[in-house]
C-alpha cells in the first residue's frame, strides 16, 4: 500500500486508539503518550519510504509497546522495582485489541482530580493531536507554561489510580463539561487553524465530530451534547465554500452555497430541532442556532440578524466571554448600522480581556469599512494581520486593506 496524503491524517486517527489501548493496560499515562509520540514519529519517517503497512494499526501498536518496553527496561536498570519487571514481561507480547478507546480516553483526560484548564490541554495534547504551541496559542498563554501544565496533568492522572475504564453516568456528568470544552476546541482549531500555512485543519474537524458522535451515542438525552454536534454540524457543512480556487479565504457574504453540504446541515437541524423545545438551551445550543440561522439563509442579505442579535444576547446571559461580546458587536453592526457596532466594540475595548487578540482589530475593520472610513479601516486590517500567527489568515487581511487602498468598492464583509 502507497503512501498517500491521506496517511497523516490515518495517523492522526490511529494516535488516540493506540495510546489508550497501551493506557488500558500499562496504567502509565506518560510513559504511554511518550511511546505512542515516538511510534508516530518512526511512522512519519518510514512510511513515505516504505509505504503503508498491511495493518497501520498494529504497526503503530507494535512499535509504541517496543519503545514502552525500552522505558520500562531502563527503569528497571535505574531503580530495579518489581512491579515494573512485571509490566516488562507482559509488554513483550503485547495483546492486541481492535476495541475504540477513543472515548475513554477522552473522559480519562477529563478527571476531576485536573483543574478545566488542564483537562482541556491534556485531552487537546493526547486525543486532538495539538501539538503543545498550538494549544498553548489556544489558552493566549507561553508554549514553556503550557509544556508544564501538561507535565503535570499526566503525573495526576498517573497518580490516581483511575481505572481505564468509562466512567459511571455520574462520574461522567461530572466532566462532561470539561469534555465538550475540549470537543469544542478541537472543533475550532480544524476549522480555523491557529497558525501555520493552512487556514483549515479538516482532520481535526472530523475528528472532533466524531468524537461528538460518540459522545452522543453514550449520552443521548443530553441537550448540550446534542447541540454541541448539531453546531459542529452546521459549521462545517460551510467548510468547502471557505476557501477559493487558490485556498484564500472566502469570507461569508462571498461564498458559493451551492457548495455548502445540504446533507450535514439536515442533520444539524433535525438534531437541533429536537432539543431546542426543550427550554433552557445552553451555550452550546444557542451557538448552533446561530449557526443554523446562517444556513438557512438563502443568500447574505436574507441572513436574519435581528434573531442573531437576540440570540448573542441570551448567550450573554448564560455563558458571557469577551469573544461572544466580539461577535454580538458584528450583529450590532449588521442589524443598527456601523456606528452602533463600533459603539458596541469601544465598550469591549474598555475592559481589556482582548487586548493583542487580532480579531478585535479585524472587527473594527471591518465596521469601519462598512462605515465608510477605509483609511482606518485599512490601519485596523493591517493591525491585525501583524498580529495573526496564522499565515493564511494574514494574507487575508492583507489583501482586504490592499482591496480598499485601491479605491475599489467591495460586498460588506461577511463574519
């Protein structure tokens, strides 16, 4: 079998199912992370020469349980503890076993032992396949800090004793949040990637989605589950309309919809639709409402605002974040003219939680340069592409202030 460029995004699948399969029976969180990293490593470089195995599964398997082995072998040399021969032994025959473990690993991640923050990293590091910059851009904090707080997620997890095992149905409730936190970010970084060359990550977006399937299908009356997928969902049915012949990015006023996938947006609605007469939607619920609310519109200006505007302001009031304000500012714009949007986006910039966040310069732009002023919305677009580490979405920014400076008029931009 030939390798592909679909063999990185194979191993970007496998990671997650080898590191809990070793997880589940060497009980060494760390020392199973490390191996699994060095076997995907070997993978990358020998693959291309040699070409895919018959099983990747039960190569990556094989290979990760030699290099556990090494690292067992050489604490037995250090510290000559008896346990660890007996964990030696066992792994020099390592049994195979075709189970998902995906999401147990996921829940493992999510302990309650681990403060959010660390939850979401760990769970980002060893199911998401983030590496530890993009994670640590993600939390706004230094790669060095985020190497440590992860250091430290595995020790307490090594530490606790939990079995490898799904969690009972309270357990569970106890860290579904951290665990849509995690899904949710996931979800995020593949649909606009944090940094790098591209500006989508589609591997990362049908992984979280099928992680959010899973979760679904273990905890089906649970309405943020549901809305969680039915986001995903309907976010990224738009994702083949994002990019342009030459992978610019395609803002949402100027995309194709006859390129959106009908299919994906169905299912989005029809699970949305079945929990949003519930009452009492959540975050996650509110977010594909929004969502659901763009897909339906047959073109831009059909997009109804009023109900975005209302429905920011309700996710306001359950769950209030800098970044919604950012984005209810845009529904201001669209729905009570420019003006009123940059009203809305001085009294964000007032509390500061934004400051260096290139977005918030993006915005301004572009309420700028819906209200006429294209020299500063020119400043404001150049701002923010010096402030993106994501390579395609500088030039992006980029080619809107170079658009205005040449006098040309455009479509209002679309967020």
């Amino acid at each position: 079998m030939a390798w592909t460029p679909d063999s990185e995004r194979l191993l970007r699948d496998l990671a997650p199912t080898v590191l809990g399969d070793l997880v589940r029976r060497c009980r060494d969180f760390g020392a199973a992370e490390d191996a699994v990293q060095e076997a995907l490593l070997a993978a990358s470089q020998q693959w291309p020469a040699q070409g895919l195995p018959d099983n990747p599964r039960a190569w990556l398997r094989t290979v990760a349980s030699r290099r556990l082995a090494d690292h067992i072998r050489t604490e037995i040399a250090r510290r000559n503890r008896e346990n660890l021969v007996a964990m030696e032994t066992g792994y020099a025959m390592p049994v195979p076993s075709d189970e998902d473990d995906t999401l147990v690993l996921l829940f493992l991640c999510c302990h309650p032992a681990l403060t959010p923050t660390s939850a979401v990293a760990l769970t980002l590091r060893a199911v998401g396949g983030l590496t530890t910059a993009e994670i640590a851009r993600a939390f706004l904090v230094p790669e060095s800090t985020m190497a440590q707080r992860i250091s430290r997620a595995k020790r307490t997890i090594q530490s606790s004793g939990v079995p490898f095992e799904l969690p009972s149905p309270r357990e569970r409730a106890e860290r579904l949040h951290s665990v849509l936190s995690v899904l949710y970010l996931v979800f995020n970084e593949g649909y606009v990637s944090s940094s790098g060359e591209g500006f989508q990550r589609a591997d990362l977006g049908r992984e979280a989605i099928r992680l959010a399937r899973l979760l679904r299908a273990s905890l089906p009356a649970n309405e943020e589950v549901c809305g969680l997928l039915a986001l995903m969902l309907l976010t990224d049915a738009r994702r083949d309309a994002r990019c342009g012949p030459n992978s610019e990015r395609v803002p949402l006023d100027g995309q194709d919809r006859s390129l959106w996938d009908r299919g994906m947006i169905a299912e989005g609605l029809e699970i949305l639709n079945a929990v949003l007469p519930r009452g009492n939607p959540g975050p996650y619920q509110l977010q594909a409402a929004v969502a659901a609310l763009h897909d339906e519109a047959a073109t831009f200006p059909e997009t109804d605002w009023p109900q975005i505007l209302a429905l920011y302001d309700r996710l306001l009031a359950v769950a209030p974040s800098p970044v919604v304000e950012l984005n209810r500012a845009v529904a201001v714009g669209m729905v009570h003219g420019a003006l009123a949007g940059l009203a809305a986006l001085r009294e964000i910039e007032a509390q500061g939680d934004l400051a260096g966040y290139h977005r918030l310069e993006a915005v301004r732009g572009h309420l700028q340069e819906m209200a006429g002023d294209r020299e500063s919305a020119v400043r404001d677009y150049l701002a923010a592409a010096a402030k993106t580490p994501s390579v395609e979405e500088r030039q992006y920014l980029l080619a809107r202030a170079s658009r205005l400076r040449q006098d040309v008029v455009g479509p209002p931009h679309g967020w």
